[in-house]
C-alpha cells in the first residue's frame, strides 16, 4: 500500500478512537434515561467541551502510551540491537503513563519519552483501578502468568496501536497483531475476557489498514475466526463467541428511516454495557458496522447507553477509522492534542516503511 493511505487509515484510527473517548468520556457513568435528560432526546450528538476543547480519558492516554512503547521499543531494538518481546516495551511505557498519574513509577523510557513530559496527561482522567493496582504491584502480567482475573475492558481499549505496524512483505517487527495485543492486555488484566478482546482489536485494526476487504463485515468475520483459532478452549471463549455473534447479527437488522438514537440503544442493551472487554468489543463492533460509512453516527451510537460509553465509543473509533482512513475534521479541530495524536501516527507509519 501507499505510504500515504496506511498514514491516513492509522491517523484516522488514533483520532476517531480519541474522539469516540471524548464523546463518551462526558456521560460515561450515566444511564440512558439521565444522557437523554440532560442533552435531549437525540443524546449526546456533540462534544462536550472544556475550555473549548473536548477532553479524552485514561482510555485514550494509555492508547497513546501503548503507540510511544511500540515506537520506542522499535527503536531501542533496531538502533541498538536490543531485542525483547513487545509487551516488555509496552509495560515500560505503562509506567511511564502511571507517572502521569502521580505514582512513583520508574521507567526505561522516562527520559526519551514525549508523552510524560505533556502537561496535558498529567491529569487523572478517571483511570481504572485494575491498572493502577497492576502497574503498581511492580510486577507484570502475563497470559502464561495472570496477576489476577480481571476481565475489565481497560485491556483492549489501549491496544489498537499493535496493529499499525505491517511491513511490505507482510511481516510485523513484532509478530502477530492479535498475539501482540493480547499480551498487552494480559499486562493489567488477567483473564482471558480481558486480554482476548484487545487481541482481536488488534487484529481487525491490522485488517483494516493493510488488507482488502469487499465489506467491514467480512474483515470482522475474518478476525473472529482467527482468534477462535487461536484462543478455543480459553475460559470464556463461548460467551465471546455468543457477544460477536450477536453484534454481527444485531448490525446486520435492515435500518429504518426513522430510527433513532432508542434503536441503537435496545440493540447494545442486548449485548451488554461494555465495562467488560468481551462486551465492549462487540458494543463497539456493533456500532462500527451499523454506522459504517459515518463516523460520528457510530461515535454517537456507541456513546448514548447505560454503560462504559467512552471505551466502547473509543474501540468503535479505531476500528471505523482505520477502515475509512477519515476523520471527522470540525471534531479534530477541537480536540486535546489533537497535533500529538498525528506525530504518533507519523512516526509508526514511518516503522511500517523502514527498509
């Protein structure tokens, strides 16, 4: 693929995930009947702005600290010959982003990291405790050695990054995008339900930048294959199955004109309210392949229910972006950091085409 378009689509992914995270980070812990009072019957269909700017959550803080471990990792391997395995840089980068949240916390990266230095991350955005406690322990986590049985969605709405990276002859520096992302997870979230999502995420979000699909549908369906695949017989793979399942079928229901923001809302309450990471995922795949060719819908479709609005809004955002290769650009004018989103996404589409 042209440099070009693979910069756009992991562009897209960053900035529609954060800006999926800043729609739902205003009404993240309201119900349904409380988003609907407060901003009408339609829901939240704007951002919400602070100061004149839309404000992301831990969600969004940690996806880019999951980008800037990537990127540094590369680096130190690649420039110094000192190689290890993915989730090592991406836990460094972990403690780099819990130092932002005033813990002392003691990373290889401390100094060559941009990130901790921006005071715009060094603000508590609501962070979850299962992180927080992971990171803290001092200790990390691992599929093969779990450091508790978490299955939180905090794992798989930080790992869209691990799957930016494919080179020309289809090789990832790393490995695989769905094993890669899997391990992130596994850092903080110890059960399969935490970690196998954000596997997944990974992966359809590799999919959708570097290979050709005839439709979103098909290249989820792929992604979900793979990892039954690779993952049968994990503790709760049946009900995995049973939420993918579901999204694909609710998403695929013919769309009435006059269907509103309840339509997509009973749909998503089918699945769930996405504060686990088998659910967020499907909420979000829902809302991706129901409002495929606009974003905001999926953002908004995602954000307006009784649930983790700005993980779910957020995983649907990567996932749309990198298919689109587009943004939303009124919204992006708005947004924090919005220029320090873009050099992240320079610099893995630079790694995806190094010789």
């Amino acid at each position: 693929m042209e440099k070009e378009t693979v910069n756009k689509k992991i562009t897209a992914s960053l900035m529609c995930g954060a800006l999926g995270d800043a729609l739902g980070y205003a009404v993240e812990f309201m119900d349904f009947d409380t988003i609907l009072e407060r901003y009408g019957s339609r829901g939240i269909t704007e951002l919400d702005l602070e100061d004149g700017l839309a404000r992301f959550s831990d969600d969004t803080q940690m996806t880019l600290f999951t980008a800037e471990g990537y990127i540094l990792g590369y680096r130190r391997a690649t420039e110094r010959g000192i190689d290890a395995s993915v989730d090592l840089y991406i836990h460094e980068a972990y403690l780099c982003w819990l130092k932002t949240q005033g813990y002392p916390a003691e990373s290889l990266w401390m100094n060559s990291s941009r990130l901790v230095a921006i005071p715009e991350l060094n603000h508590c955005r609501a962070p979850g405790n299962t992180c927080l406690s992971a990171l803290v322990s001092g200790d990390i986590g691992a599929i093969e050695a779990p450091l508790n049985n978490s299955k939180g969605c905090g794992g798989v709405m930080r790992t869209a990054p691990l799957g930016f990276v494919r080179r020309s002859d289809g090789s990832n520096p790393f490995g695989s995008p769905l094993v890669n992302g899997a391990k992130a997870a596994a850092i903080t979230h110890g059960h399969p339900m935490g970690y196998i999502p954000a596997g997944m995420l990974s992966d359809i979000v590799d999919r959708c930048i570097y290979e050709n699909y005839d439709s979103l549908e098909e290249l989820v369906t792929a992604s979900f294959e793979a990892t039954e695949a690779l993952f049968a017989g994990y503790e709760g793979m049946e009900r995995f199955e049973e939420m993918i399942r579901l999204a694909l079928t609710l998403a695929a229901v013919p769309v009435e004109e006059d269907e509103g923001v309840e339509t997509d809302e009973a749909a998503i309450s089918e699945i769930g309210e996405g504060w686990v990471g088998d659910e967020a995922l499907a909420i979000a795949i829902y809302a991706a392949l129901r409002h495929r060719d606009d974003v905001k819908a999926a953002l908004r479709a995602a954000s307006n229910h009784s649930g983790d609005s700005d993980s779910t809004a957020a995983i649907a955002g990567n996932i749309l972006g990198a298919w689109l290769g587009e943004y939303p650009a009124d919204w992006a004018e708005k947004l924090e950091l919005a220029g320090t989103i873009r050099e992240l996404a320079d610099d893995m589409t630079d790694i995806a085409f190094e010789n």
